[in-house]
C-alpha cells in the first residue's frame, strides 16, 4: 500500500487523537489511515487483510496471497481499538478477549507488529 498520508500528517493526527477527549472524524481517520500504512510497511505482504472500518483496510504479513472476494485471514475492529493497538494502549491479548478485536484464520496474531513505532 502506496502511503497516502504523509509521516508529518500522520503524526500530527495521532497526536491529536491521543491528546483529545472526543478527537474529530478526520483526525481518527487520518490516524488509522496512517498507523495501517506503517503495519503494512513493518510486515509486507497480502495474507491477512485488517480492516478497520470505516475508514481503511490493508493486506500484510507473508504468506499465501489473496486476490479475489473474502481473504483466508481477516482482522477486524474499531477506529479506537485499533489506534490503542497501534500506539501500545492496549494489549493484542486485552482486546480479543474483550471481543473488540475480531480474527479469523491463520497468521492472523498481529501482536509482534505492535505497537507500531
């Protein structure tokens, strides 16, 4: 995945995220948006699609590769539990056991890519 948003942007809206009560639409996109493109970076590839809806999905970590209709590997969840993954606020373990974190099929333990530097 080409980044689309750039590491100044990025930055800036993560920290408006972390820093805010109720953080704006726009900066909780452009953080996860960015956070994902990072993930896609750290662990290339196109075996485990990680959806973070509304706002992005990517494919990453090595492996099988998946081109048409649902993916063997899927991690699904929301904007603000995906964004305390990605900065180290919570735990991969936490939030699938408090079901925040949906997953299904192999490769699918994204807790060594995280949180993301």
């Amino acid at each position: 995945m080409a980044r689309k948003v750039s590491d100044e942007d990025g930055r800036a809206a993560l920290a408006g995220w972390a820093g805010a009560e109720s953080p704006s639409r726009t900066e909780t996109a452009t953080a996860v948006r960015w956070t994902l493109a990072l993930l896609a970076e750290a662990a290339p590839g196109r075996s485990v699609e990680v959806r973070v809806p509304p706002f992005a999905a990517v494919q990453c970590v090595e492996g099988t590769v998946h081109t048409r209709g649902t993916p063997p590997a899927v991690v699904e969840t929301d904007p603000q539990t995906w964004l305390e993954l990605a900065t180290g606020r919570l735990a991969w373990s936490d939030a699938v056991a408090k079901g925040s974190l949906r997953v299904s099929g192999r490769r699918t333990d994204l807790s060594t890519h995280l949180p993301l530097s």
